[in-house]
C-alpha cells in the first residue's frame, strides 16, 4: 500500500530508518490448529516482506496465562507489532498476506 | 479450583433427587435483594442483570463483588469491558467501596479490556481462549468465587465475527459453571423482540434480573424485577429501588418476617393523665398513631411524646414534613415545652424535610439511614399523610408499612401523626392503623357555638385503657386532659362542661345548708325537751311537799283516835317527814 501521507505511516518510515528490525510478537495458545496456522503464515510473511529485518516471539498463553492480562489479550491468535511504534493488532489466523501487510503497514517492496 | 469442580459436581448429582429443595444460594449483600431473590443469586451459576443505559447494573455487579469480598470473604473478578479500572474505583468510591484495598488485600481483581476502544484488524480464524485464559489466570491467582463480566456484549461491537463471539460465549458460559463461579453477566436492554440487545439470555438461563429506570409524573423511579429464577421461589413484583450513598437499596429493605420482640415496659406518653388512661403508658418500642384533624393538636401531642422521652434521657428524633426546627421549637415554647434544651444536650434531633423533595423510596432510604447514624430509641414522625402528595394512596400506605416494620425491628418507639380529612372521618387516608399498636384519635367536638378539643384511645393493644372521650385543653405549661363530664348527651366539653360543673357546685351547696338547718332544728328540740324535764320536776318535787304532809296529817289522825289527849298535849307528830332528804333525792 502506497498511503503515506496518514502520520503513521510517515512515524513508520522514520522508525524505519533509525531501526531496520521489526518486532512481532504472536500470541497463541497450545498447538492448536489455529496456532499453527499463524505461525507459519507470519513466518512466511515476514521472509516475503522483511527479509532479516524482523524479530518473532513466540508467546504460548498457556504456559504464561499471566501474560494475557498485563498484554491485555482477547482472541487469539494476536499479533502484536512492537516495533516499529505504535502498537499494531491483528487477530486471526493470518490467513490473509495483504490484511496482514496492510495492518503491520508494511511498505511493499 | 478443581475442589470447587468437585464440590459442584456433587451438587448436581444431589440436585437430580431433590430438584426443588437443593438450589444453593449466594447471598449479594445487596440491601433489599436477597430478600426478593430467597437468599441470594443461583451458586456457581451466572445471573443476567439486564438493563438500559444508566439504570445501575455495573453498580449492582460491582457492590455483589465488594460485599461478596468484605462480608463474606469472598475473592471476586469484575472483568470490565466498558470503563477502566481507574474509571471504576471513582465511580464506586462515592459510595464507599474502596477498590484499592481489596485488590490489595487479594479480594478483588478489576480487568479493564480494552477490546471496546479502536478497531482491531482480523484476518482468519480465531477464538476467545485469551479471555479465557485471563479470566481463569485471575480467577487462580485470588481463588475467587464470583465474577462480575461488564458488559460482554461489547465484543460484539468490537470484533464483528457474530458467529464466532456466539460460539465462543456458549463456551465461556460453560467454562464458568464448570469453575463454580458465582457471576453477574450485564447486558444492554433490547428492543422489543429479546430481552437483552445480543441475545446473552440464550446462554444465561439460570437468573434473569431487569433493571429499569423510568420516569413517571416527571419523578424518576428505579424498578427492578426478578424475570425468572430457574428451579427456585422469588419475588415475582417490580421492586422499586435507589442508588443511595451507601449503595443499592432494593425495597422491601429489610427481612422481617413478625419476629420482633415485644417489650413490656411501659414508658410515658408525657402526659400523665393519658398514661393513666392507657393504664400506665404506651410500650416500649411500640407504634402510636395519632390522628387528628387541622388544629387538633396532633403536633403538640407528639412534642409531649418526645419531651417525655427526652426527660428519661432517651435519644429522641423528631421528623417533621410540614414545620422547620425552629419553628417547632418556637410553637412548643409557648404552650411550655422547651425542645431546644434537649436538642443542646444532643437529645433530641429535629429534622425538617419537604415531603415532595424526596421519592417515597428516597424518603424511606433517607429515614434508615438518618435511623443508623443518631440512633434514636423513640421517633416521631409529624405526619405521615404528607407522603400522599409525593405518591399515590396505596404507595404510601406500602412505603408506611415498611417504614413501621424498620422501626419495630430496631425496637424504636414511634409516633405518627396522621391528618384526617374531617371530624366525622376518624379513619386516615393512609391505611396503618393495622400496623399501629395505640391509636389516639384527637378532634375537634363542635357543640354550643365553639370548638372543644378530645382525646380518644381507639385502640391499644395489650392493655386495658379507657373507652371515654376527655376534653385536653391546651395552656401555657402544656396539654391537661380534663375530668370527664357525662350529660345525657354524652361527654360534655367547653361551656356544657363549665355549666355541668357550676351546677354540681350549687348543688353541692344547697346540701351543705339543708343540713345545717336540720342540726338546728334538732338543737332545739332537744333544749326545748330539757326544759320539759326541769319543769316536769318541779312539778313532782311540789307534789311530792304535798305528799308528805297528806301522809302526816293522816298519821295524826290515826293516832287521836287512840289516845287523842296524850298526842294533842305533846303538841308534836311523832314521826315527823324528814323534807330535806325528800328534796335531794327526786325521781328520775
């Protein structure tokens, strides 16, 4: 998506430009099959889009359920981008590249 | 958590033998409800509280959890979907329930989510295991035992997937009867077609409790009503209630029942000679009533009442819907009560109040609560038929009623005052009388061109009292009920009674000289017997001078006829009468 004129995008690109790494954390819980399923399509995602500038962290609610309200967590799976700021939300398996892309915002190559 | 799984389990399968008997209740702590709830809400079941914007369900949810906490040392969750944790404590503060605390103490965990604010990006598939696992996390951490989800229809808003939330509630739903959890789901009130807005009462069956806030003859009342309570008695009424300063209030606020002690002390009404007409006063903690047209002297009366309670040193609260402290205090002054003493000495507290100010629930609120603070052990309350201008006639004799149960449970003595339209008409337009203990009728007795005042015991319960009308005049040093005077038309007052009273006088003089002229009249006869006898002596005394010299001459006589010479030449009687021992000693 070529919309750079909203401010986050441009806050985005600044960020961008200070620190190449993105930081994503997905939140799932067990080896569900809705788990799985993001997993592997923000892993594939990211090599598409941000080829060694990303960082995933995996975090498993039911080994750490403490974690979902100091994140303050609903639905799951969540992605969560941490980095660049601000804070980005997707809910859902991922199953979408371009819903994905449009909500990290990130800029197509 | 899993003991708690067991447990319920345990009662299910108890629950399948007796089915009507084995509903166990958790007592809200909510004033007024458990009573219409029979105990309190289903336990580890969730109640739906459902209502429109601003009616008090996220109040009544959150003072669930509080009392649940202080009260019965129960933890609680309120998961807030709505207002922020910060908004909550403000919110709930006011009425006196300090969050921090709580959450401090390991009794309460407030979770804002924050779901409802900014719109979340969904692609795919996904569940609601988060808030699961969140709501679960929470609830292990404090080991609690009800749970407040306030308002969860927001969800639905935020994540738009209807299908999924649906889903995944019929899960939650599950989840928690699983865990025992006590919980208050709130909803949004829906149109027509459904109860709530989304349809939540399809997963929450068990409870039902609508809230409404509507304002008729532009006074705003809150109603609540119990729309079902699966497997158990309740009060089927809407139930009007308030959010009051300490918290909700549902009427009826008490649990009654007629177990209230009865006292058999007596204690004065202040005014002596009606104490002896109730053969020795009201009792304690009873109900008095007094009745009474305008200017019957109903206010005075009950100034009596308090004076006298006062004097034997008894915190005394003096409610009054048409006259101000000072007034009051001013007026009894000049028939010689002085009130403002006792209200120096703390004694006594007048509280003036306009009956339209208030709802009749408010005013009933605003009584327990003013009861609660002064702690009072006689009160009177001048008068009750002021709360028929603030609701209808079968409201206020309801609101009444309530009103004489609060105060017998709390063992206060209490007189009413109760206008009545006419002097024909002793019955009030409010219906008490069967609630009150001694019932004095004061009026107004129109006979002869003026006006006379009367009191009247209608009724006492559990004692003798006289059944006759007496005149009370009232004077500068207070209320004196006068002798009672009966003509041949019956009790006579004012004038008829001063005439009654001038008559008896007369009478009583008219005596008084009839007998003194009898005295008289027997004074003199007896001095005019008197001198009868002395006269009647005389007499005797003289014939009997007479007697003797008869019997001498006769002596003589004899003896010359035998020796005449011998006798007539002594020329003396030989046995002359001794006169002198003749005279002292007459007949008597």
């Amino acid at each position: 998506m070529n919309n750079h004129d909203t401010p986050t995008s441009l806050a985005s690109q600044i960020a961008k430009q200070g620190d190449k790494t993105w930081e994503l954390r997905l939140y799932i819980s067990g080896q569900t099959v809705k788990s799985l399923k993001a997993v592997a399509n923000l892993r594939r995602i990211c090599e598409e889009q941000l080829a060694g500038e990303y960082r995933i962290e995996l975090v498993d609610l039911s080994e750490h359920p403490e974690l979902a309200r100091i994140d303050d967590i609903v639905a799951l799976p969540t992605l969560v981008r941490k980095l660049p700021p601000p804070l980005r939300r997707i809910i859902g398996d991922l199953s979408s590249s371009e819903k994905v892309i449009l909500g990290l915002e990130i800029l197509e190559k | 958590m899993t003991t708690n799984l067991e447990l319920q389990m345990n009662k299910s399968s108890k629950t399948k033998r007796l089915p009507q008997l084995e509903i166990e209740k958790v007592a809200t702590g909510v004033t007024g409800l458990d009573e219409i709830l029979n105990g309190g809400l289903p336990k580890g079941r969730p109640t739906l509280v459902c209502g429109g914007a601003g009616c008090g369900k996220t109040l009544l949810a959150m003072e669930f959890l509080c009392r649940g906490a202080v009260e019965h040392g129960e933890p609680g969750i309120f998961i807030a979907f709505e207002e922020t944790a910060e908004e909550l404590a403000a919110n709930v503060a006011s009425l006196g329930f300090d969050l921090a605390t709580l959450e401090r103490d390991g009794l309460l965990i407030v979770d804002y989510v924050a779901v409802g604010r900014g719109e979340v990006l969904q692609t795919g598939a996904f569940d609601l295991e988060g808030l699961f696992i969140r709501i679960a996390s929470s609830v292990a951490a404090i080991g609690a035992q009800r749970i407040v989800i306030d308002t969860i229809e927001v969800l639905f808003g935020a994540l738009k997937d209807a299908a999924t939330i649906r889903w995944e509630l019929d899960r939650l739903f599950v989840w928690l009867k699983e865990q025992g959890l006590t919980a208050i789901i709130t909803s949004e009130r829906g149109d027509e077609s459904g109860i709530s807005r989304n349809g939540i009462e399809e997963y929450v069956a068990d409870c039902v409790i609508l809230l409404d806030h509507r304002i008729t003859d532009e006074r705003s009342t809150r109603r609540l009503r119990v729309l079902k309570y699966r497997g158990a008695l309740h009060g089927s009424n809407e139930y009007p209630f308030l959010i009051s300063s300490s918290g909700f209030v549902v009427f009826p606020v008490t649990s009654l029942g007629l177990q209230q002690t009865a006292s058999t002390t007596r204690i004065s009404t202040g005014i002596g000679r009606l104490d002896a007409r109730l053969s020795g006063g009201v009792y304690k903690g009873s109900s008095v009533l007094i009745s009474g047209s305008a200017g019957s002297g109903k206010t005075i009366l009950a100034s009596h009442f308090a004076d006298a309670a006062c004097r034997r040193g008894e915190k005394t609260l003096y409610v009054s819907y048409e006259e101000s402290a000072a007034q009051i205090e001013r007026n009894m002054e000049s028939v010689g009560l002085d009130l403002r003493r006792w209200r120096e000495l703390d004694l006594l507290r007048i509280e003036s109040i306009r009956p339209t100010l208030l709802g009749l629930e408010s005013h009933l609120w605003w009584l327990t609560q003013l009861l609660e603070e002064f702690d009072p052990s006689t009160i009177v309350i001048d008068p009750i038929t002021s709360f028929l201008r603030v609701g209808s006639k079968s409201q206020t004799s309801s609101m009444l009623l309530r009103q004489v149960d609060i105060l017998k449970s709390k063992g206060v003595t209490a007189l009413f005052t109760a206008l009545v339209p006419s002097e024909t008409n002793e019955h009030t337009d409010v219906e008490v009388s069967s609630l009150i203990d001694t019932w004095i009728a004061a009026s107004m007795v129109e006979s002869g061109g003026e006006r006379n005042r009367t009191l009247s015991v209608v009724k006492s319960r559990g004692m003798s009292h006289s059944n006759q009308l007496t005149e009370f005049v009232i004077t500068n040093t207070g209320v004196d009920l006068l002798d009672t005077y009966v003509g041949a038309a019956g009790v006579l007052t004012g004038s008829a009674r001063i005439v009654q009273q001038a008559i008896d006088r007369v009478r009583h003089a008219q005596e008084v000289e009839g007998l003194e002229d009898r005295r008289r009249h027997f004074d003199r006869r007896t001095g005019s017997i008197e001198d009868q006898v002395i006269a009647l002596l005389a007499e005797y005394r003289a014939d009997d001078v007479d007697l003797s010299r008869v019997r001498a001459a006769v002596a003589q006589v004899v003896g010359s006829d035998e020796s005449t010479h011998f006798s007539m030449a002594n020329g003396s009687p030989s046995a002359p009468p001794t006169p002198s021992d003749d005279r002292e000693g007459p007949p008597r």
